[in-house]
C-alpha cells in the first residue's frame, strides 16, 4: 500500500496516537458539535484518501445505517420528558429519544469512517513495527487477521473467474444451479483458507515470528516534522481532556435536553477539537501546495 | 531461574483477586456497600420478616393484612368481579366474607390501620392522608354490620348499573428525598420538592381491567412519563419507569412498587384485576420495599 498522503508519511507514533485520540473522542463526546465536526473531517479525510470510492461507501452502506440507527433508537428508549406520541405497544415515544437517537447515528457513523481511515493509513507493517516488541504473537496475529481478508477476496475472485471458464460460475443457470456452483466456489475456499493458514503459520514459525528477541527492519525515524506533530497531538490531547474534565463537552439527553452554556471558553476546546479532527487534511494540503510551489518553480 | 518460568503463575492469580476486591468494593452504589456494613444488615432482615424496620404501630396491621387479603383476592379475581363489585363501597368486607366469616376481623384491623400505613409511607406530605382514609375507612366501618349475612352479593346488583366503577391513585417518590446522594445526578432535577408524582385521583375503570390498565389510563390523562415492558415468564407487565424516574436511578436496590389498599401484591400489576374502590398507591422505593413497608411482598 502506498502512501499517498502527507499524514501517511508521518512516523508511526503519530499516526497511531492521532487515531487512538480522535476514535476515543468521537465515541465519548455527544456534543451534537463535536459529533458532526468529526463526522465531517472523517469523511473529508476518508475521500482525501480514497475519492469516490469513499464517497460509494458513505452513500451505499453509512447512509441506511444512520436511518436505522436513527428510527431504531426511539423504539427502544422511551425516556425524555416530551412526549410527542404514544407507540403502538403503549410506551411514549418522546423528542428527546428522536434526538439521541439521531445523535448516536452520527457518532456510529463517525466512528466508522474514522476506522476506515485508520485502515488505510495504519498499515501492517507499521503496526507490527509499534507493537511487536511489546506484544510479539499480539501483533503477529492482528496483522494476519488484518492480511487475510483482502487475500480472501481476491482468491475468491481468481477461483470464480477460473470457474467460470468451465461453465460452472454463480452468475449463470437456474437458482438451484447458482446456488450450488455458489457452494462449490465458498467450499473451495474453506479448503484454501484453512490449508493457506497452515501454510503461512508454519512458514512463519520456521522463520522466527512471533519469538521475543526476533527484530524487524523498517526505515522509520522521528524527524523534525514528526516532533512538532507530536508536540502538537500532546498539546491538543492535554487541552481536551482538561475541557472534558471540566465539562466543556457536556450534552445530556435524558431525561431532558441539557448541556454547557457556549462561551468564548468552551468554545475554543470545540475549536481546538475541530483543528485536532482536520489535523491530517491540513498537514496534506499544506505539502500538497508546496509541492506545487515547488514544480511551478523549476 | 523460578521465576522467570513461573512469572505467570503468580502474575495472574494476582492480577485476578485485584480485579475481584475493586470490583467488590467499586461495584454496587446501594448504600453502605463496600462491605457488609452496620446499616445494611438490618434491611435484608426486614425485607424477610417483613415487619421489624416499619414503625411498631404499624407493624402488627402490616402483617395481618397480607395474610388476611392475600388470599383472596389473587386466587380468584373473577368472582369476586362477577358477584361483589356491587357498591362502591362493599369490595373488602365482601370478598372477606364470601371466602370465610373468619376473615372478617381481620379485614377490620386493616382498614383503620390504613392512615398509620399511608402516614408511615409518605411522611413528607402533609395534605393527603387526610383524602385517603376518607376514601377508605368510612365505607368499611359501615358496611361492617351487614357483612356477616353470607347472602349479601343479592341486593347489590342493581345498584352496580347507575354507578361507575372507581379507584383511586397516587405516584409518589418521597422516598427518593431522604436518599438524594443515591440518586443519579441527571435525574435529581426532575424528582418533585414534595415528592408527589400524582396526587390521588379517582380513576374510573371497566370490569375486568387490571391495574396496569389503570395505571396507564391515569398516566396518560395526566400527561406523566410511563414506561413499561412485558415480561413473558410472569405475563404480566413491569413497570420499568414512570414520569422518567427508573428503576435503579436511586441505588441499585431502588425501583416502583404498588400497594393496593395498603397491601403490597407479590405479584406483577398485569395480574390484579380492579375491584371497585381500590387505593392503588404507586410508591418508589430506594430499599427494596422495605422503605415503604412492602419489603414482604419482595421476598
């Protein structure tokens, strides 16, 4: 995977630290605010990185997500002090559930995307650079997991094609016969996965893996940019947490709408979590206009 | 060398029994947890015998009343509703008489011990004790008398055409006022000063209603907050809420009980059919009933 992105090229640290901070705040934080400048950043990072693929991606799958979470709520939390209706099993269906329930889609939503970017960026091997000293077997077997997937797909996509070159393809014949070249090709690929699993464990195994003293290369190393970027994640995760202490994200829900006066102090903890959810954006956009400076003026 | 290779041997029984003390001493917020302290002891005897933590007056009438009321009417709601509904003010004296004549005195204590009960449930009003006993002792005393002819069903009936049926209800959460400092922090602005949910107000009923019929009506017409689930193994519904106070929100052995006429059910509200002038009284509790005098009926 290459890395396209300014962020991407930072050291691992910063990427780790950046997206262990971000993903908690957004799961903590129900500021209806807060929640949409991460949604917001989230998916402006999410189409930075991948274009219209993430755009696919929101619009397909993010989208039904949010409405269901968004009716589903209100069907299963009745409390709140305004009550709009009576649902037909008797319980009171009340503003406050709408809204938290339309609060909490956001916050799933959000959340998701953040990991798809933390996907794109956090690869492997960083990963297993960061944790393999204190976590050996941990960071050998979340990488595999992590690897095994996109494998999967495009084995199952060699074998379909390859099976359909002999007629026996999911997407030709009756339903019966779909049905079962479907079971043929899923078989296969049981067969393929348990014996490729083996493989690769004993492969592994045999070159050291998962063994304490064993060391990786990587070519990873702080430099100045990466200092001020962690100077900078430090700075705004000491800044955040002092506002969340003091309740400077407070939102309540239940049993009624409540949450912390907006003034100019609160406000600038709200700003400085919205500089923290664009900090990739800008950094790329900031490389990306010297860069062109710099080709303009050769 | 050992302990290098053992390391996890006593590494883990370790970090377990560390697990296992802050959770017992962090776990539950009802009062005094944390270990076994002075002021819990007594509660879970009383929440078995019922009666040492109510005041002495009202003790003996409590334990009489269930014994006395208890078994008729959750044996045989039906006929009770077929035959005695009759006048509005004949449903204790009536069921007492048609199950035994012996239930009878017993029926006695308990209607004049109701002030006490209700004086002892809800000490911080002031005002409505005076409604209730008006609603109930009156009647009963009255009606006593005739009581004793086992034959007394047959002039009722055409008295039961022209007059609807009643009961009367109350929510109160006084309870919630001497245990603020359980009570979750969101929740504190929405407990009432006097801790009245809803006064008691006469609700008219249909034959055969049962008491979560009631209770829903009468929350409905009064624009309160009620939130309630079923619950298939007892068929009944359980009330998880009401005007957004939930079980649990006061400590953890906090939740709504319901008496009627002054005698705590062991059972869910579903399952109690209304007789004409019931006192059904909603009552929070923050100790298992025992705060409210029910604990009995909690087991």
């Amino acid at each position: 995977m290459k890395n396209r992105d300014a962020f991407s090229g930072c050291h691992p640290v910063v990427n780790f630290l950046y997206f262990a901070m971000v993903l908690v705040f957004a799961m903590c934080f129900l500021h209806p605010v807060c929640l949409g400048m991460s949604l917001v950043s989230a998916l402006a990072y999410s189409i930075y990185l991948k274009g219209g693929k993430a755009v696919r991606f929101a619009v397909l799958y993010m989208l039904p997500m949010m409405v269901l979470a968004a009716v589903l709520n209100p069907a299963f939390n009745h409390g709140g002090v305004t009550i709009l209706a009576y649902l037909p099993d008797g319980n009171p269906l009340t503003l406050e559930s709408i809204l938290y329930g339309l609060d909490s889609a956001v916050l799933l939503v959000g959340v998701i995307v953040w990991f798809t970017c933390f996907n794109e960026v956090m690869t492997s091997d960083k990963f297993v650079y960061l944790f393999g000293r204190i976590i050996p077997a941990l960071s050998l077997v979340i990488s595999m997991t992590l690897r095994f997937v996109p494998r999967f797909v495009e084995q199952t996509r060699t074998i379909s094609q390859s099976q359909k070159c002999i007629g026996r393809d999911a997407s030709t014949g009756s339903v019966w016969q779909r049905l079962r070249n479907g079971a043929t090709i899923l078989s296969i690929m049981v067969t393929w996965a348990l014996e490729n699993a083996i493989e690769s464990a004993d492969s592994m195994k045999s070159r050291g893996y998962g063994l304490p003293g064993r060391t990786a290369f990587s070519i990873y190393r702080i430099d100045e940019r990466d200092k001020h970027m962690l100077l900078w994640l430090g700075f705004c995760g000491v800044y955040i947490i002092s506002g969340w202490i003091t309740g400077a994200f407070y939102w309540r829900f239940i049993p009624s709408i409540k949450h912390v006066e907006i003034t100019p102090f609160t406000l600038s903890f709200m700003l400085v979590y919205l500089l923290l959810c664009l900090t990739p954006l800008i950094l790329n956009v900031k490389e990306d206009n010297t860069w062109k400076r710099l080709r303009s003026g050769i | 060398m050992w302990w290098k290779k053992n390391k996890f041997k006593v590494i883990v029984p370790v970090l377990i029994v560390a697990v296992l003390v802050v959770a017992f001493y962090f776990g539950g917020d009802h009062r005094g947890s944390g270990s076994w302290g002075t002021d819990t002891s007594p509660s879970p005897a009383a929440g078995t015998e019922t009666v040492p933590e109510t005041t002495a007056s009202a003790s003996p009438s409590a334990s009489a009343s269930p014994a006395a009321s208890a078994s008729p009417s959750p044996e045989k709601p039906v006929p009770e509703q077929s035959s005695a509904p009759a006048a509005s003010r004949t449903p204790e004296p009536s069921a007492a008489a048609s199950s035994s004549p012996s239930v009878s005195p017993s029926a006695s204590p308990e209607a004049s011990e109701t002030p006490e009960a209700s004086a002892s449930a809800e000490p911080s009003a002031s005002a409505e004790p005076s409604v209730e006993p008006s609603v109930e002792p009156s009647p009963s005393p009255s009606e006593m008398p005739p009581v004793s002819p086992s034959e007394e069903p047959e002039p009722t009936p055409p008295e039961q055409e022209e007059h609807k049926l009643t009961c009367t209800l109350s929510i109160s959460c006084a309870t919630i006022l001497d245990n603020m400092e359980l009570c979750d922090p969101d929740k504190r602005e929405i407990i009432p000063s006097d801790g009245w949910i809803l006064g008691p107000v006469t609700v008219e009923f249909e034959e055969g209603e049962s008491a979560f019929d009631v209770l829903q009506r009468a929350t409905r017409e009064h624009g309160i907050h009620f939130e309630y689930s079923f619950s298939p193994f007892y068929n009944s519904a359980y009330v998880e809420g009401i005007a957004n106070i939930y079980e649990f929100d006061v400590g953890e052995l906090s939740g709504w009980m319901y008496s009627v006429n002054d005698w705590f059910p062991g059972f869910g509200l579903s399952g109690y059919a209304v007789k004409d002038g019931d006192v059904f009284k909603w009552l929070y509790t923050c100790d298992l009933g025992a705060d409210i005098g029910g604990g009995y009926a909690v087991g």
